[in-house]
C-alpha cells in the first residue's frame, strides 16, 4: 500500500457479548460479578444487548465484504469478563479467521470488569492477533501499528476497580511516559490515538465523576505533543464526533455501540491525501443488514 493510497478503516465497540457463565468461584458471589449479573439478567442491560450475536455475524460478514484495510475495535468485549466471554467475542469478531482484515484492539472497562481477567490477561490472550505493533520497554500498552500513511496508537485506559459503582479508567503514569517515547520515536505521518475512554461526553464535558478517564487530561497532553491528530474511542453507546475543546487540539470521535437493540452501528472510515471521510453505518433489523445513516469529514494533516 503506497502512503499517498486511500486507507479504509471499520471502527468497532462495545459489543459486550455474553456467554453463559461457567464454573462461578465462591469469590464471585462477593464479587462485583453479583451485582453485574443482576443487571445483565434482571435489570435491562442483557435485553439491550439480546441481539448481539445475531448482529455480530451480520456485521462479521459485512467487514470481510468490504475489503477493509484494518479493523479498530475499543473495547468492550464482554459483559462481566468471563473467559468464556472472552472466547465466544473473540470468535463473533473473526479475531482468528484468516478471510478478515488486521485489527487493532484494546480493552473495555467490562473487559476488566473484575481481578481475574486482568491478572490473568485475558483480553490479551484472545484478542492477541489485534496487538501486534511497535512497543516500549517490552510491555503490551501502548502499541503502534502502520497503516498507509496512518500511525494508529493502541492505548489502554481499562482498569480494575474494587467499588460495584466506579467505572472510572486510568492510563496511569508509567503508560503515559511509554507512550511519549513511542509516539518521539515513530516515522512522520498522522497519528491516531485509540482507547476505550473517551475525553468527554457529546456536550463537550467531562463524563460523570465515577465513568470518566480520571488522567485524560494528562494523556491528551503527551498525545498532542506527540502529534496525535485524532481520538478514537468507545465506552459511550451512541457515537458522536467532537471537533473542538479548548484543551485538546484533534477532535475524537465516539464508535457508539455495535450490537445495543437500536443503536447498533459501526464507523466506516476512508482516509486519503490527509482527509478522514466517516459513515456511519447502522444495523437495520428488518433487512438485517447495515445502511449507511450520516457521513462527515476531518481533516488529519500534520501541522
């Protein structure tokens, strides 16, 4: 692919697949997992999600049909992390299947929804072929991967929480300082940051105190130091683009979610001679198949 080719990219989130919990530990049941199962199974978040491997094998079909460059999905595999999960998303998403694109895939708040995923890395293990990339000091985060002229900068601002209700997300310092030597360190060209956390909600503001990325202000500092000139991320299920903030010069822009019961969707994006062209492309239940909804354009040129 020479750098001055059209690159097209498929932005992926919050599909939050569940499988049927196997082999529950006594620990579980003081876990968070207790309480995250009542709202999966008693509290609405299982029947948002009731269609998902439906509509994850229509839209596993579609990505192989378009000829994708590369795949960015942020996060968001599973519903309470269990391995099971893990391995029932992984095999939805292709992750595995030679006949789909390279990928790029960091991990979800829910990926790391309890101790046990995290110690024993399970979004990693299962999602390893999307981590391939460019690294610091050996460690999995951050990562690069080049696309055309794109430098796509996988990032993870996933981590366990002990508090039932705190969501919040952290880089943490040691990352942050691996990613400013990466981003010092890579060929010119546009970079793109990809997390799970975005910077803010749709109206421009923080997300609420115990949902939000406690350090973003920190990471989106060494980002644009680093020449980032895009964010890409998940955690809120309905996208949304903000081209402005008075801290951060890129915009970002929100995958919303890929299976949620009528907000199901995916970004489609070609990014040619320093211009990002999304669609927006939504899952119609009654053709079962996707359809292009809006479309808007970004520019990436280094300044």
């Amino acid at each position: 692919m020479s750098e001055s080719a059209a690159v097209r990219l498929a932005h992926i989130s919050d599909v939050h697949f569940t499988a049927k919990p196997l082999g529950w530990k006594g620990r579980d049941l003081v876990s968070k997992r207790v309480t995250g199962w009542m709202n999966v199974t008693m509290l609405g978040r299982g029947y948002r999600f009731r269609h998902a491997t439906a509509v994850a094998s229509v839209l596993t079909h579609e990505l192989k049909e378009r000829r994708f460059d590369h795949l960015i999905f942020t996060g968001d595999a599973t519903a309470l992390g269990f391995e099971s999960e893990f391995a029932n998303a992984a095999k939805l998403l292709g992750v595995d299947d030679p006949a789909m694109p390279p990928g790029l895939a960091v991990p979800g708040n829910h990926d790391c929804y309890v101790k046990k995923p995290v110690r024993e890395r399970l979004f990693e293990r299962y999602f390893g072929p999307w981590q391939r990339g460019e690294r610091e000091d050996g460690e999995t985060y951050p990562f690069a991967q080049k696309v055309g002229p794109l430098l796509l900068i996988g990032v993870n601002s996933s981590t366990y929480n002990i508090l039932t209700f705190d969501a919040t997300g952290r880089v943490g310092a040691a990352q942050r300082e691996r990613l400013r030597r990466l981003l010092a360190k890579l060929p010119p060209g546009p970079r793109v940051l990809v997390t799970h956390y975005p910077y803010a909600v749709r109206s421009g503001k923080p997300e609420p105190r115990w949902h939000r990325l406690q350090d973003w202000r920190e990471t989106a500092k060494i980002a644009a130091e680093g020449g980032v000139r895009l964010w890409l991320h998940g955690h809120r299920h309905r996208p949304y683009l903000l081209t402005a903030h008075k801290e951060i010069p890129f915009p970002s822009i929100c995958g919303g979610s890929a299976t949620q019961t009528g907000l199901w969707g995916y970004h489609d994006y070609t990014v040619e001679n320093g211009v990002l062209t999304a669609v927006r492309r939504a899952y119609d239940p009654k053709t079962k198949a996707f359809t292009d909804r809006e479309t808007f354009q970004l520019g990436l040129s280094v300044k």
